[in-house]
C-alpha cells in the first residue's frame, strides 16, 4: 500500500500540528539514513518539520586505530581518518536534504564500542526526547549493527507519539526485494505482524535524494551503487511505490 508523505504527521498532538514538527532519523551508520529515508526527509522537510539524522555509530574521528576492513578498502588508515571523512560527506548529504546531523561517538562493530548497550540507549534518548516521530532500521536487519541497535531500541522503547521501521537500503537493492507483512520480526519482542506501506513522494524529492546520496563518494563503490548502481536503485524504489515504512504507533 502507498501513502502520502502527510501520514508522516497522522496522530501528532495538536501542539505539535501548531508548530514545526520534529522527526529524528535514527542511523546506523554515516549513510543508512540517507539512502533509505532522503526523499521522505526532503518532503519533510519542505513540509516544514525539522528533520534530524542521528548516526550511532559514527567512529571516532580523533581515534588512531587502525582502520577496519571495510573502511580500509574505502581507502583509510586509521579509524579517526575514516570518520573525519565520512562525517564530511554526511555533513554535506543533509545539507543537500536540509536536515541536521547529529552523530554520536560509539564504535562499529569493527572498533572498539567505547560504551554499553545502556550507554548508547541513553544516549539515543538524550536525543530523541521531545520528537513528534522516530524512525528507526527495520529491514533486512542484515547487518549485526543494525540488527542490534533496533532490537536496543524497540526492547527498552521509545517515550515519542510516532515510532516507525523503516526499509534498509542499499540492503533491500543488493537483495532485490522490499519487505512484505511476512518480513515483519525484527526482533523476537515484536511478534505483532503490521503492515508496510510505501510513502509516494514527488520527482524533486528523489532528485535530491539522489545528490544527497552522491555526497557519501567514499562508499558508493564498495556498496554497489557507483556509476548506474545508484540510479538502479532509486528507479526500482520508485517503481515499487517509494520507502517502505511501518508504523508501529
């Protein structure tokens, strides 16, 4: 099922209608929100609510580890160069879509964590506090970061009016599907079926989208959406009916 970008804002309180509402786009990593979420933010944004993408696990940009495989095919050395630079791209992705970054400091799975599950929780609730709606990854849940942070979240839960899943891409291209109601069990706590719907938005939003996701040049290649991999990938995702979304509140 398809719904318009306005759905985004279904159930706010009256307050929030009154004022500019505030959604916070919970990202796993220095791109997962933006290749998944940036048209839906650019419509949000163009709509007037102040969108805000939160990146966990963000890195250490002043840390001299030595860089992990992936980052290290990505051409870096050392962790701090890896995430000095991807957060320059990610800077530069949200200014295109109008949104704020914000990134929190915890390792990826191939670093050191510098904190507890406990430690990241608050901290992502430091953040979230006051947001009119949350999203957070979904599916495929392929990757253990992912996997991990939204079974975080969902078991400890989240004190905001509208909580949504949202559709990993480039997992769900790489994969060649988009979920279904079947595919909805992230985590064993939610044993709930709900349905996905697609949020329609316009051509410019997924142009810009598409500059925006152009910013994270160091990971393009690696991820398999350099030269027509990424115009694929947004193709196939507009022919579907836009970003899967599920509502969980």
């Amino acid at each position: 099922m398809t719904v318009c970008c306005e759905d985004l804002y279904r159930g706010c309180d009256v307050a929030a209608k009154r004022r500019s509402s505030r959604i916070v786009v919970v990202s796993p990593h220095l791109d997962d929100a933006v290749l998944s979420l940036g048209s839906t933010v650019a419509h949000a944004v163009q709509a007037g609510s102040k969108v805000e993408i939160l990146t966990v696990f963000s890195d250490s940009p002043v840390s001299q580890a030595e860089a992990g495989p992936w980052d290290s095919r990505c051409g870096f050395t050392t962790e701090g160069e890896a995430a000095a630079a991807r957060r320059a791209e990610d800077r530069t992705a949200c200014a295109v879509l109008g949104a704020e970054p914000r990134w929190l400091d915890f390792g990826d799975e191939c670093y050191e964590r510098r904190g507890s599950d406990e430690d990241i929780y608050s901290a992502v609730i430091s953040v979230v506090d006051g947001a009119d709606a949350v999203f957070i990854p979904g599916f495929p849940l392929v990757h253990a970061d992912h996997a991990r942070l939204s079974s975080l979240l969902l078991r400890r839960g989240l004190n905001c009016p509208r909580v949504a899943l949202y559709g990993e891409q480039p997992y769900m291209f790489a994969q060649g599907k988009a979920p279904t109601d079947a595919d909805f069990a992230p985590t064993p706590v939610l044993a709930a079926t709900l349905p996905w719907r697609y949020v329609r938005t316009r051509r410019a939003h997924r142009r810009t989208k598409y500059r925006a996701a152009r910013s994270y040049r160091a990971q393009l290649y690696h991820l398999g959406l350099a030269r027509f991999g990424l115009h694929q990938m947004l193709w196939r995702e507009a022919a579907r009916g836009g970003e899967p979304i599920v509502w969980l509140s």
